[in-house]
C-alpha cells in the first residue's frame, strides 16, 4: 500500500506521519516512510540543491529537479518495497508538483502531467492525507516555538519557503483543485484540529478502506 500525505509548509504532516507509523507497525504491518525530495544517495543532492542553494532556478528547472529526485526514488526504493508488500508512506509526492510548480509557480498543468507520468512510472498513491492550512496560520504556526518576528529574520528559511505568502496562497488554492479532481483519492483534513483528532480520522479511514 502506498500512502501519501501533502499540505503547505507547516501543516503538520510530520506529526501525523510518526503516528501513523506507530500505528500501522503495532497492527504488525512493515512500514516504509520517505520523504521528498530526497530519500536516495542521489535525491539527497539533488535535495541540497533545491532547498539549501541560494542560486537562482527557473521554475521548469525546478520542476525537472523533483522529478529527477522522484524518479531516483521510485527505481531504487519504492518500487522494490511495493514489491515486498511493504506499507510505503510518502511525505510528499507529486501531488506537491502539481501545487507547487503547476498552481505556485504557473508552469502549464497538461506539461506537468506528463512529466509527473514519467518520473513515476505512473505509480499513484492508495489514498492522500491532505492536511488543509490557511498560509497565514502555517506560518504562525511555524514561528510560535521561536517567538520571532518573521519580518526580522527569513534567514532560516530554504529557498521554497522564501517565495512569499502570495505564493503560498496559490499552492493551497492548487491543493483545493487537485482534491476537487481527484475522484476521492485525497482526503482532506484541517491541519487545525488536534493532532490526536486528525490521527483519529486517519486511522479510521485506512481501517474502513482495508476492509473494502
Ligand atoms: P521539506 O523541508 O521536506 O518541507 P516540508 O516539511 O514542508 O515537507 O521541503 C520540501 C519543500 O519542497 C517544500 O517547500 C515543498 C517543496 N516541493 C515542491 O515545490 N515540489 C515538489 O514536487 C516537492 C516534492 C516538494
């Protein structure tokens, strides 16, 4: 099973990920968690040069750059642990392109699709976790454990995260439009419910979709 969560910068997928591991791994299943970009040898470098650079890169050399990383990933270690019947949880997969590049950065949706189709091998998550965040409150959210004005300091920021609230507004309003499409695929969430609630409501979910 391939499990996927997505969500702005600051929706708390990573709290809900390690709970869902505990979860999955106490009901004896072998669980799997990565996260992108990254994940293999060559992914993390390619990581380094997405998020760490301070260069310039163009929105399609972006794209191709998540898509070099992704496509790393799923020949060395998706694909093999699918094969092993492993469970598989991703923080993050191309879903974020299609927010990020597609609805964030503007690049042409038909374009995306077909390089998403590529890097992946048309592997396509079971189902989404999508957690649902206003921007302002991801980053209010972000910044509360430093108490730190954010206007006075971005430095600790990666290059993403520079791009500024409008942008980020895009990328939710490109989450909303991929939920709509995606013919239940995604499931949405609001990453402003207690963690324990959101786990619940996840757990429950993959539960009943077992069963089926
Ligand atoms: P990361 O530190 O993993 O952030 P997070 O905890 O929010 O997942 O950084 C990944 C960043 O890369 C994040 O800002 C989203 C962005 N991203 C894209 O723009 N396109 C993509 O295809 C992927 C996978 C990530």
């Amino acid at each position: 099973m391939l499990i996927s969560f997505e969500g702005i910068d600051g929706a708390g997928k990573s709290t809900q990920i390690k709970k869902l591991v505990g979860y999955l791994t106490l009901k004896g299943r072998e669980v799997l968690t990565l996260r992108e970009p990254g994940g293999t040898e060559v992914a993390e470098k390619i990581r380094l040069i997405l998020l760490e650079s301070r260069h310039e890169i163009s929105p399609i050399g972006e794209l191709l750059l998540f898509s070099a990383s992704r496509a790393e990933l799923i020949e060395e270690i998706i694909k093999p642990a699918l094969a092993e019947n492993k469970t598989v949880i991703l923080d993050r997969f191309f879903d974020s392109t299609t927010a990020y590049q597609g609805y964030g950065r503007g690049l042409n949706l038909e374009l995306l699709r077909s390089i998403i189709a590529i890097s992946t091998c048309g592997i396509t998550p079971d189902i989404t976790f999508y957690l649902d965040i206003q921007p302002e409150d991801a980053i209010r959210r972000k910044f509360s454990e430093k108490s730190l004005p954010i206007e006075f300091d971005n430095s600790e920021l990666d290059r993403i995260e520079r791009s500024g609230i409008e942008f980020y507004r895009k990328v939710r309003q490109g989450y909303l439009e991929i939920l709509n499409e995606s013919q239940g695929r995604l499931v949405s969430l609001n990453a402003l419910d207690s963690p324990e609630e959101i786990h619940q409501r996840i757990t429950a979910l993959l539960d009943e979709r077992l069963k089926a």
